[in-house]
C-alpha cells in the first residue's frame, strides 16, 4: 500500500511502525510538518529515504512531499469484535459497503464513538489507500474485523449479550429505541440496504427520521447520526454518585 498525505503517514509511523517499509520525502521540503514527520520517523526506527520530487510523483500523484509504502493492512482476529467492557461494547456492522469513501469515512466515525467495524469478506471494499485517506487515518486507530459469515456473526454476538439494531427506513424512530448496553448497529449499502438474511437477523430495526424529500443519508452519515445517539443514550445511563 502506498499512503502520500501526511496524517495518514504519521497515523501508520504512530500506531505500526513494524508494517511501514519506508517513507519517501521530497529532498527539497523543509518545512514544519514535514520535519515533524522526520523526527517521528526516527523515533519509531522507520526508513527514511529522499528523493527530487520527480522522483516521487512517478510514485504517487499528487503528494504532499512525502510517499510511504506499507505492508498490507491486516484485519483483526474475530475475537477481538468482543473485547472491552461488557455493558459497553459497541460495533458497526457495515453489511457490503464496496464504495471505499464510504468506508472509509464510517471507520472515521467509528473512531470518534468508540466502536469496532465488522466487514463480510465478501462484497466490501477493502482496506485500501482510498479508504486510509478516507478515513483520515482512523483505519490505524480503529479494529477492522472480517467475518465469512455476517448474518452468523450476528448470531454469535447476540450469544454474547449484544442487541443487533439495524438502520432501516422501515424500522421504529431511532430515538425511541434502547442503544445502551452491548450494541451492534447495522448498515447496509447505499441504494440496497442490509440484505435480507441480515435484515432478518437484526432484534430491531430502528430509522432515522427524514424531514426532507430524500429518502436516505449515505453510510458514513447514518453511521455518525446513530453512533452518536447511542453514545448519548450510554452518556446518560451511567450514574453520577
């Protein structure tokens, strides 16, 4: 994988810097964000390298005077879509999101409520420099797990003590159902929704309410709406002594 904008770049130096085979920059910048860069590069024991900026841009335009070639991303274990604290636990469940923007931006939401993502292998985009990019860097941060089977996955957390909610126009107001305790929301693609066997799995299925003439929001906007209403009802639920 080649990553060629900057956060992304320190987010995978940060968070695994055994998996960044080099970082390439431009020979001719020396300015602020790239010396910090530098610095975190020799901190973490990674491979630096310089080049004209000709040199850089036949391996990646456009760039922003740096280029890092990474192993490709591992997926977590299944295991570790049940670590945490039970009671707390929160996982996305993208059900076939292809489009890697898309993916991208919901693992960026899933970074700020706290959740862990859980892709089927098959019909998912994978973890690629467009979703790196498009997540910001979140994908370093956030724990991507890849199942055979969604809907037997479902099946399984339900086992574990998680209520499986899917996002569905068809379902209850979303601010009337229970998010607290173990949770595992549900998002199928753009234009299709959750696939039936998924849709079928679900405890519920709760919408998001629509004032406007549109009848849905994109994955990542549906997953940041309902992530967040969850993160509030559990904000709530914790007593203060």
């Amino acid at each position: 994988m080649i990553l060629s904008r900057l956060h992304p770049i320190a987010e995978a130096v940060r968070s695994r810097p055994r998996q960044v085979e080099w970082v390439l920059f431009d020979s001719s910048r020396r300015d602020r964000r790239i010396n910090e860069l530098k610095a975190l590069c020799r901190e973490k024991g990674v491979s630096v390298r310089y080049g004209e900026r000709p040199a850089l841009e036949r391996v990646a335009r456009p760039n922003q005077g740096a280029i890092a070639r990474l192993a490709v991303r591992e997926y977590r274990p299944q295991e570790d879509a049940l670590a945490g604290e039970p009671g707390q636990r929160l996982l996305f469940l993208l059900d076939e999101i292809q489009d890697p923007q898309n993916l991208g931006a919901a693992i960026r939401v899933a970074e700020g409520v706290g959740a862990r993502v859980v892709l089927p292998e098959r019909g998912s985009a994978p973890l690629s420099e467009a979703v790196e990019k498009s997540s910001a860097g979140a994908v370093e941060r956030v724990p991507v797990i890849r199942v055979v089977n969604l809907r037997r996955f479902m099946d399984l957390v339900k086992g574990e003590g998680f209520t499986v909610v899917g996002v569905d126009p068809e379902g209850r107001d979303i601010y009337k159902a229970d998010l607290t305790g173990d949770l595992a929301l549900v998002f199928g693609a753009e234009g299709r929704g959750m696939r039936r066997l998924v849709r079928k799995g679900c405890d519920i299925l709760a919408r998001l309410p629509m004032r406007g003439a549109l009848a849905s929001l994109n994955v990542a906007t549906a997953a940041a709406a309902a992530g967040y209403e969850a993160v509030r009802q559990r904000s709530h639920s914790v007593k203060t002594p």
